[in-house]
C-alpha cells in the first residue's frame, strides 16, 4: 500500500479536527437592521459607511462580532451582533459612555 493512501484518512481527520477547534469567526452581515424602540433603522453599507433612515450616516467598523460606529448619527452606541431563535443576525445597541442597553435590532 503506498504511502499517501496510509496517510488520506489521517489527513482528513486531522481536517476536521481543526474545524472543530479554531473559533467561529463572527462578521457583521452588511444590510438594514430595525430599531424598535428607537423609533428608526439603519443600514450597514460596504466600505465601512452607513446610513441612517431619518437621515445622515456615518462610519463604522467592525471586529468580531462587535460593531462600533465612528462617526454620524449614531456615535453614541456600540453593538454587539448575534442570532436570533432562527439564526437571523440581530445586533444588539449599547451606550458608548456607560453601557447601557438601548435596542436589539433585527436585521430586515
């Protein structure tokens, strides 16, 4: 038996294996995201910008799943993005100065 067919399932093991170790990379899907509560949505655009339905927009960035957004309208908050009961993203607001929770805003 030559080498390399000892070795194909090995390898594959080892693939898997690795899938099941690195950590799940969580980016922030570009769209619109509805905000309930505060009365308005926004939408995450390429190139880092966005834009905001009452009017204005700004830059964000991302890392993770974390999203903050640099300038415009909607400065004063982070969010955090995870899933809902159906897997769809939702990103939940937050204070930028001390933390307190302002909407969770699913994406539409």
């Amino acid at each position: 038996m030559p080498v390399v067919s000892r070795l194909a399932p090995l390898a594959a093991v080892l693939a898997s294996l690795a899938l099941l170790v690195a950590p799940a990379s969580a980016s922030v899907p570009n769209g619109t995201y509805e905000c309930f509560n505060l009365g308005y949505n926004f939408t995450l655009k390429a190139h880092d910008k966005y834009k905001v339905q009452t009017g204005g927009g700004g830059k964000w960035t991302s890392k993770g799943s974390k999203v903050k957004f640099k300038s415009g309208p909607m400065d004063f908050a982070y969010g955090k993005l995870r899933k809902d009961q159906t897997g769809a993203p939702v990103i939940d607001l937050y204070d930028v100065g001390d933390d307190t929770y302002y909407d969770n805003c699913p994406k539409v």
